[in-house]
C-alpha cells in the first residue's frame, strides 16, 4: 500500500496542470471540480462532518455557518470517491479561503495542495487571497506561498494565524 500511495504522488508531482475544462483538474485517480449539484453539496457537507465536527470537535452551529450560501465549493475525489473539499468567499476586496478538508485516509498524498491550486487559478491575480490557518497546517500553507500575518488568535477553540498568499512566491514541494 506505501508503495502504490508514493507512485501516486511521484506521479502527481509529475503533471503540473491537466485541465479537462475551466471547472475540473484531473490527476491520476483524483478529480476535483466545482460543486454544481445539491449531491455534491451533501458529501463536501459529509467530509466537513468527518474532518471538523468529528476528529477536531469543533460544534456543528459553528460549521456550518452564514456563509454557506456566500461561499463557493470544490470537491475532490480520489477513484471517484468524495475525500476532500474546500471553499472560497469574497470579504470586502480580498477572498477568504476557508473550510480546506481531506479525510484522514487519503492526507499526504497531495490533495490538500491540489484543492489549493485548483482555487488559486480560480482567483483574479488582482485580488489579495488570505486565509485563517491553523497552527498546525502553518508549515503546510507556506510551502504553498502564504505568509503568516498577526498574531495567533483563537477560533472555534483551535489556535489560528491570519495568512496571504503571495502570487510572486514560488511554491516549495
């Protein structure tokens, strides 16, 4: 099994950007799109359960917020299964990225970065993109090409810093 999940990644560092058309990134066994229908809806809503409430305890009236119907979604699947998701939303001038989740079964095999790009090239290059990462995905965001700004602050019990992508940072592998 290690050996078939690090040919996976080798080969997905391999293929930069294989675009099928504006709303979908297909690399090996793993599809990610724009969620268009309310079936997709329910499994990003599904991954959000399994990755927020569940595994980091963070409240249900705290996850699923205001914000629903304000943001727009993505959902990757891996063999045509739903194992991540992720979303954005305009805030004033700027756009938030926000709600990044990969079921724990299918995390560090470039999902998560995959989800990242795929918003990125979303995104006019004119607008500031920012996000609230948690401390522990810190390391994860700027080898993407955030930088931290602020101070930590608590959000839903889970230490957070404010980070802005930098479209003139190289990414790091």
């Amino acid at each position: 099994m290690k050996l078939v999940i690090f040919i996976i990644l080798l080969q997905a560092r391999e293929i930069v950007d294989n675009r099928i058309n504006k709303t979908e990134i297909q690399i090996m066994d793993v599809k990610i799109k724009i969620v268009e229908t309310a079936e997709e809806y329910q499994s990003i809503l599904k991954i959000r359960k399994s990755v927020f409430i569940e595994e980091q305890k963070i409240s249900e009236a705290i996850e699923i917020d205001s914000n629903e119907k304000k943001s727009q979604y993505i959902i990757a699947y891996f063999n045509e299964t739903p194992v991540g998701t992720a979303r954005w939303r305009d805030v004033d001038r700027e756009v938030k990225l926000e709600r990044f989740a990969v079921l724990k079964e299918y995390r560090k095999i470039g999902i998560g970065r995959m989800l990242n790009d795929f918003i990125l090239n979303e995104i006019p290059a004119s607008k500031t993109i920012f996000l609230n990462s948690q401390e522990t995905a810190i390391k994860f965001y700027i080898k993407l090409g955030f930088e931290v700004v602020g101070s930590p602050f608590t959000e839903a019990g889970i230490s957070h810093t404010k980070m802005i992508y930098s479209r003139n940072n190289n990414m790091k592998p």
